[in-house]
C-alpha cells in the first residue's frame, strides 16, 4: 500500500491467475529475483496456501479503491479463479454481485474445478441466460456433479419465474412441469403482477401447455380465478369441471371420503357458492346422478329454485343445519325481505313434510327459536300447528315480540331526527329569505297608490309592493311595449 505496487505484480507471481488477455508486463529492473510463487515458497505446500490466502484478501480489499482502476478484470478474474481453487464461500457472492470477470478465461477456469453451477452464475451475469440454464438443467438431471446447491430444481423454477426471455421459458416449461408439478406450475402463478396484468404470455397458452398436467392445470385456473379475480365464464367454468372431475375419480376408487376428497369437496362449494360467472346448467347436467347433493342445492339456488334447494338439504341430506346456512349465504347482499322470505320457505319445508313422526318438528321448532328476527311472526302464527303450545315456542314469541318493540322505537327515533331536520331545513330556509316585510293600512300600491285591502301583495326587485292585480297589468301592458325597461317586468 505504501509502496503503491501495481496490484499486477503481485498477481503474477501466481501461475495461471493473470488471463491470456492481460497486458500487464513485469516491471523492469525487476523488482525482485523470484521467479513464481514456487521458487518463492520453495513447494511448500502450507506457505503456498497461506500465500494464496493472503492474495485473495488483499485482491477482496483493493478491488474497490482506485488502487483497481483500469486493472479490474485481471483482479476480479485473479480473484474469482482462487476461490474456485480454494472452494471458498465468497465465489457466489463475487458472481452475483458487480464484477469484471473476464468470461472465457473465467468460464474455462470454473469448469476445470467442476464449478458448474457458479459458472451458470458467470453466463447469467453475461447475459447468457440459455447457457445458464443448460447447466443448471444438467445438475438437476445428474449428468455431471455439482452439490453447491442441494435445491437447484427450486432455484432453476424461480429463475424462469422472473425470467424476461419468454422463449426460455417455454422451452423448459415441460422440464420443470415434468420434475414436479405443484412446484413448476409457479413459473406461471408467481410471474411479476406487472407483467401478468399484461398478458405478456397469454394464460390460454398457458393452460394448452398445462393439459398433459392435471394437478398444475388446477394450481394455475385457481390463481386466475382466486388469485387474480379474472372475470371470464371459461376460467370458472373450466375449474369447477376439473374440481368435479376429481371428486368422482376419488369417489369411484374409494368408498369414503378421504383428506384429498374432502378439500376438494370445500374448494368445489366455495367456487359454486361465491362465484356467479361458471355455466350454471352445464354443472348442474354432470352432477346429475350422483351424490354430491350439496352440491346440487347451491346450484339450484344460483338459478333462484330455492324450493328445490331446500327440499335436497332437507329431505335427502337431513342437513339442517346447512338448510339455514343455505338461507344466510344465498341472501347476502340481497337485503332483509329476500333472507326472511327464505328463511319462511326453509319454514315450509319442515311443516310441509311428513309430520306425523314427528322427525321434522324440532328442526322447524329449533329454526323458529333460534332466528325469531328472521321471521315476520304473524305470518309464522297462521302456519304453525294448533297442537304446538306456547310454551313450545316461548323463545320465538320473546324474540319476535323483543324485535318488534325495537323496530318500532327505531322507527320512532328516525322519525324524530327526520321531524327536527326538517326543521332545520325550514329554518335555513326562512333565513335565506332576507329581512321580513311588514304590510300595514299605512303602505300603499306602488303602482296605483291605494292602501291595500287584502293581505297579499307582489314585491318587486327594488322592495316595492304592488298590488297582485296592478303588477298582472303591468306584466301584460310590459309585454305590449317593445321599448319598456327590463327592471318593469321583474317581480
């Protein structure tokens, strides 16, 4: 440092670390009478460790002070070419970030060391993405050897996930969907929001691409749908089918329900249920014949036959409890009158069924005591049994009588606030009017110039008060004369 030494003559002591390309020429007198590194130390293989070691942290201090300038590439080559020697750490870290490694001298130095997946690093810092990936790819297959990064496959996906070459892409689209499905199918789920707002790659490719792989194809439909909120018919169509496909496969193979059923079950009610974009009669026609009931009803009440909906839910499923959540989620955002009308039709469902066992009277008895405020209560009174007391149903009657009061006090209180901003209106009202004008036997026409004899005059613009039959003459008399002045006919 003190001495200033051209970083080059240090270097060169080293075999092989300065590349072919450098013009550096040893100083002359020399500065020294060592030949290399190995005339140096003699062969001995600890200094000569210890001297590269010494090397590699002077080259990692000085390649950012001027000490570097115009020398950076003999540097950052020299530098990269013993880490790879030395497999030290700091190689990725130097090729990831900014650096002047010379390409074909450092290339040809990384492969002989069997630093493959470092030199794939090197070609994508050079731009040479394909090369890159060629490498990487040949990791992952095992056809050579290279354990720096035990999770290339993963790392290789997220590199085509933000990869801008799309032709890239595509070519090892099959390689990664093929190695793992639910993994490779992210380098279309996980693109940047950007570019997928633009349709850089177009999702009806995607998903030809993706037909040979059923679990991706699914992975990817659910992040248009779910994820992105794309409002298109086939999107929602095409992924309520693949869910419903699933379903009967599992079923066909298994007799119960297994973990992988079950969710696909939830997901496919969730998409029927939330979504108002799929083919409605085109669903309902596959699931015809089967078992999947729930399904039917939420279909059924997309196409507003809450009636056939109810009956499924209550007659063949004897779910009562989904009956009334059928109620809740078919009349959200559909406004009081609409639930309380569905919730009677569940009502009617229950005593409208065969009563005489008895099997329907509770789940009817439970629903009216525990929703009272759902119900118009007069209305229930006529369509419940005679035989059921008032004990029965003293809950309902409480709850009924309890809303009741409250809407009526409600609507007192709105009333009353209406009532005093009324008033309030009235009163900016009146203050918009100006200053009042007092009528008494004194005042007189100012047209005519008689005192008026009835309370009711007309004020023109300038506070005059005129008679109303005196300013309907002047008004007609104005209209007669061309050349009467404009402030005349103003009252």
């Amino acid at each position: 440092r003190s001495g200033q030494l051209d970083v080059r003559e240090l270097i060169s002591l080293y075999p092989f670390l300065l590349p072919p390309s450098s013009s550096f020429i040893r100083s002359h007198p020399p500065l020294h009478e060592y030949a290399d590194l190995n005339q140096l130390t003699q062969g001995d293989q600890e200094k000569m460790t210890k001297c590269k070691r010494f090397l590699m942290s002077y080259l990692n201090e000085v390649r950012s002070t001027d000490v570097a300038n115009g020398y950076k590439e003999d540097i950052d080559t020299a530098l990269l070419k013993l880490y790879a020697e030395a497999n030290h750490e700091s190689l990725l870290d130097l090729l990831v970030s900014e650096n002047f490694c010379l390409l074909t001298d450092s290339a040809v130095w990384l492969e002989k060391h069997k630093k493959y997946f470092a030199l794939g690093l090197l070609y994508h810092y050079n731009g040479q993405d394909a090369a890159a990936l060629q490498l990487w790819v040949k990791i992952v297959n095992g056809d050579i050897q290279d354990s720096t990064r035990s999770d290339l496959y993963e790392y290789v996906v997220d590199f085509l996930t933000f990869c801008s070459d799309h032709d890239l892409v595509w070519k090892y689209s099959e390689w990664v969907l093929q190695k793992n499905e639910e993994v490779g199918v992210q380098i279309f789920t996980k693109r940047p929001l950007e570019e997928q707002e633009k349709n850089n790659i177009n999702p009806d490719d995607i998903i030809s691409c993706l037909n040979k792989y059923p679990k991706s194809l699914v992975r990817y439909l659910e992040h248009l749908v779910l994820e992105r909120k794309i409002e298109k018919e086939k999107y929602h169509t095409h992924l309520a089918v693949l869910y419903l496909e699933a379903i009967l496969h599992l079923k066909s193979v298994a007799t119960d329900n297994c973990t992988e059923t079950i969710e696909l079950l939830s997901k496919l009610r969730s998409l029927l249920q939330k979504s108002d974009l799929y083919r409605i009669h085109f669903i309902l026609d596959k699931i015809q014949g089967t078992d999947l009931h729930m399904e039917s009803a939420i279909l059924y009440g997309k196409l507003e036959e809450h009636e056939k909906a109810l009956h499924i839910l209550v007659h063949e499923l004897k779910d009562f409890r989904a009956a009334e959540e059928y109620c809740v989620w078919s009349s959200e955002r559909r406004g009081r009158r609409y639930r309380q009308r569905l919730f009677h039709m569940l009502l009617g469902a229950y005593l409208g069924g065969d009563m005489a066992d008895g099997a329907l009277v509770a789940p009817a008895v439970d629903l009216l005591n525990g929703r009272a405020t759902e119900f118009d209560a007069a209305l229930v009174l006529q369509l419940v049994p005679e035989s059921w007391s008032v004990q029965l149903l003293s809950p309902f009657l409480a709850g009924a009588m309890r809303q009741s009061v409250h809407t009526r006090r409600m609507t007192r209180v709105a009333l009353g606030l209406a009532q005093a901003e009324n008033l309030i209106y009235k009163y900016e009202k009146v203050k918009q009017k100006g200053t009042p004008i007092f009528l008494s036997d004194k005042k007189v026409c100012q047209v005519c110039q008689k005192p008026f004899c009835e309370p009711v005059f007309v004020r023109d613009p300038h506070g005059g008060m005129v008679h109303t039959h005196c300013a309907a003459n002047r008004h007609l008399n104005s209209n007669m004369t061309p050349h009467s002045s404009s402030s005349s006919n103003q009252t």
